[in-house]
C-alpha cells in the first residue's frame, strides 16, 4: 500500500560496502533498506498535470490499491547491463530472414503480413535476477504500465544516504513522456513517410472496464499536449470505408493496439484485421511483431546452440543469448516422460500466452493440468527463480519476489522497472507490491536528491512533466 506519511529512513543491510555507491552493496539494500522511497502527494501531482487526468488519481487508489508499491527495488548497473546485452543480442537474430522464416512458418495469415515500417511500441523484454545473472523469461510486445511507471519514477524521493546518488533509467525522467511521443511518431513515420500525424486511436475491448485504462488515459493527454488527436475506443466502435478506419465522423490514422487477440482473430476485432490487411492504418504493435518476438516458441529457438550458430551469428551474440535465456524447449508428446520427471525444474506456459495466464511452476503440477499442458500449445523453460526484496509494509518485515522489465524499441532500452507481488507469477493483488521503481548505482541520467526535511515535498531533480 501507498503511504503518504513517509517515515524516517531505516536502512539496517550489513552487506559489502560497494566502491561505486560509497556504501551498502546493491543486492543488500533489496535485503536491508526499508526506506518509503515513494512521495504519495507528488504522485498524486503527476495526475494532475491538466484537467483530462485529474479523476484518475482516485480512481486508481480506488480500484487498483495495490498497483503502486512504496518501496523501489535496486539492481546494480552490471546486472541492467547485461540485460542490454540480451536485448541487443536477441534483436541481431530477430532480424535475420532465416529466423524470421522458421518463427512465421504455418503462422496466421495476419502474421505473414509485412505492411513495412512499424517496428511496435512498448516491447517488454522481462527478467528475472538470479544469483547466476539476469535471465529473460519473455518477451511482450503490447506491455502496459510505461506512463504510469514513468509517473511512479518522478515521484520517488531519495530518502537516505545509500539510494542518494542513484538514477532511475538510461532516459532522463523529464525526458520520457517526449521518448514516449518520438517512439509513436516514428512508428508513423516509418511506415507514411512525412505524411501528418492527425489522430491515434487507444484500442482495447471495453477499455473502461481494463485494469490499466487510467494509463489510456495518460496517452490520450500526453497525445493531446503533442498536438495530436487521440481516443479510446472498443474495436467494435471502428469502421472501414473507403479503405480508412473511421471512429465515429473522423479518420484514424493509427491504432495503438492494446488487445491480448494479438492475431485478430476474435469477431468483434474483423474491422481492425481488415484495415490492417488493406494497410488501411497504422497498427502497433502489429500481429507480425507479436509472432517475430512474443510467441514464448521463439525462446526455443534463441536459447538453442545449434540453432543460433545455423544462423551464422558470433559466438559472442551465442553466448549471451544462452547466458542469459533459461533453457526453452517446446512440450511435445514424445518428450512427456522425460517433462514430467524433471518438471520439479520447470516452468510451463502457454506459447501464446499473456499475463501468466494459464502458467505452471512444474512442482506445482497435478496430473489433470499436466494432460492439459500436453493437449495444449506449451513450452517448458528452465526455473529461473526471481529476485527477492524484503519490505517492512507495517509489520514484519517480509520478502516480495520481483521482475525487472525492459521497456523496449528498436532494440535499445528505453525505460526500466519492476514488478513486487507473491505467489507463482506477477499480478497486482499483494499488499505492498505493484509496480515498483528500480534504483540503480552508476548514474546513467539525473540523480535523486537528499532532501532531509520530512515535511517537504521531495521530489526527484527533473521531475518535471514534458
């Protein structure tokens, strides 16, 4: 839960001192800092920056009270590193025409589709930090959370000595709402040319009924402040004619797509696939982008030696891609006994999948879920085990597992954050876990500040909204 009345900072680790921050060690303060690193009042502020986003404030604590978590979580700047090294690594096979031609093999026809240019917004390459280094877990390419995470970073406060000369991200947190603009205008520009911006949808199935539709929200504005026309809508709301997707009486240029039928291939989604067909807008990310990166079959193939080196890539990029992805491989009848005896070490999930639906830890397994994992589409991926942070949440203090998400375009990272919960997978529902901000050690962009005064409004030092 979010608490307003910040305390006075405890940082209690007896880790190694560590050279580059003057103090306790990374990895120890996940362990020993229960500072409230979180200014509620400057969150609230973030929501307010115009009159269209002033109500979602409330509305959020409201229904999603445990979206935001009070307490960061630290990654040192060689783990982040290494993540980088994965992404790029991962980007170099990606684009190669002989990958590209296995992954898309019997795909859907909305897949098979190259309407040119849009690479997809919001690419999420997620990890776990494990004692052997970060490993990717998966990849999205419809990954929410960017604004409202850039929104938890601006209001973080550095609120003891250790976290002091930390940054937040490779982008300055001023600069990430015009990232977050440049990354959409490119998208149009890389498919229209110097053709005018003149109105984005925000597409999702009833989206005021979605978890994150306060973030829809945010891009409506932030589009808005840039100039261009933008608005949420059911798919079932758009209509085609004369080769132009129409909301209502205006034109749609491009649809940022927000949909988990990623093939569109529900009824309700027919319009949208057959813009996207007749290249009619702008979509992204697209069907084609979540079959090159998102279909969790492709960690099979990047985590696979043989494969990579037919591919005629560098043994560093070999290397990189299998230290840092959990061995993948894709549940078949003919490997079921050798799955089920080593299932202990394991992670199941479907190849399609999103949001850990329908995902099993193997020593979890009953017999009647794992005769559905064999009946189903699924690959079976080594156990990484996530990172741990031990917050104080009012009580005793006690550990919350973590992921480290990658926000992604083009390759390069753009923005980084965490997710804090219990149980099997991520989800929102922990008391003290959400979204949370990662603190790192060597400042790639501006510091926090300590500030002393417990009464003050303490802010990072560009936390001003583009």
């Amino acid at each position: 839960m979010i608490d307003s009345k910040n305390q006075s900072p405890v940082c209690e680790s007896q880790g190694a001192s560590d050279p580059q921050t003057g103090g306790l060690g990374v990895a120890s303060l996940n362990s020993g800092c229960f500072c409230i690193s979180l200014d509620a009042d400057a969150l609230k502020r973030e929501f307010e920056t115009d009159s269209g986003t002033r109500s979602l404030y409330p509305l959020v604590m409201e229904k999603s009270p445990h979206m935001f978590a009070a307490t960061p979580v630290f990654v040192s700047r060689d783990k982040l590193d290494s993540m980088a090294a994965v992404i790029r690594a991962a980007q170099v096979v990606i684009t190669l025409p002989a990958y590209r031609e296995i992954v898309l093999e019997g795909a859907p026809q909305a897949a098979l589709f190259d309407a040119g240019g849009a690479r997809g917004v919001f690419l999420s390459y997620d990890f776990h930090v494990t004692a052997a280094g970060p490993k990717l877990i998966e990849i999205n390419t419809n990954a929410g959370g960017a604004l409202l995470n850039a929104a938890l970073a601006r209001a973080q406060r550095a609120c003891c000595p250790e976290i002091a000369g930390m940054t937040t991200g490779p982008v300055a947190l001023a600069a990430l709402n015009q990232t977050c603009i440049a990354m959409f205008v490119e998208e149009w520009r890389l498919a229209r040319g110097g053709r005018d911006l003149r109105r984005i949808a925000i597409i999702d199935d009833n989206p005021e009924t979605q978890y994150l539709y306060p973030e829809f929200v945010l891009f409506q504005q932030l589009f808005r402040r840039h100039g261009v026309e933008a608005v949420i809508a059911d798919p079932a709301a758009m209509r085609l004619h004369n080769n132009v997707l129409w909301h209502g009486d205006e034109p749609v240029d491009l649809v940022y797509n927000r949909l988990t039928d990623f093939m569109l291939e529900e009824a309700a989604h027919a319009v949208l696939l057959k813009a996207y067909l007749n290249n009619a807008v702008v979509l992204t990310p697209n069907p084609r982008v979540h079959a090159l990166y998102a279909n969790k079959r492709n960690l099979a193939i990047l985590s696979d030696p043989e494969r990579l080196r037919s591919f005629d890539v560098s043994e560093d990029i070999v290397h990189t891609l299998l230290s840092g992805i959990p061995k993948t491989e894709i549940v078949e009848a003919s490997k079921a006994g050798r799955l089920w005896s080593e299932r202990r070490k394991l992670f199941f999930k479907p190849a399609a999948g999103f949001g850990s639906k329908a995902a099993y830890r193997g020593d979890k397994l009953t017999r009647r879920v794992w005769e559905q994992i064999l009946a189903g589409d699924y690959v079976a991926q080594t156990l990484a085990p996530p990172g741990e942070r031990l917050i104080a949440d009012h009580q005793a203090p006690h550990a919350l597992k973590f992921d480290v998400r990658n926000y992604v375009y083009g390759g390069a990272v753009q923005f980084i954050t965490a997710r804090l919960y219990q149980g099997q997978t991520t989800n929102f529902r922990t008391p003290g876990g959400g979204f949370a901000p990662v603190f790192t050690d060597i400042a790639a962009g501006p510091k926090l500040i300590a500030v002393h005064d417990e009464a003050s409004a303490i802010r990072t030092s560009n936390a001003q909204p583009s």
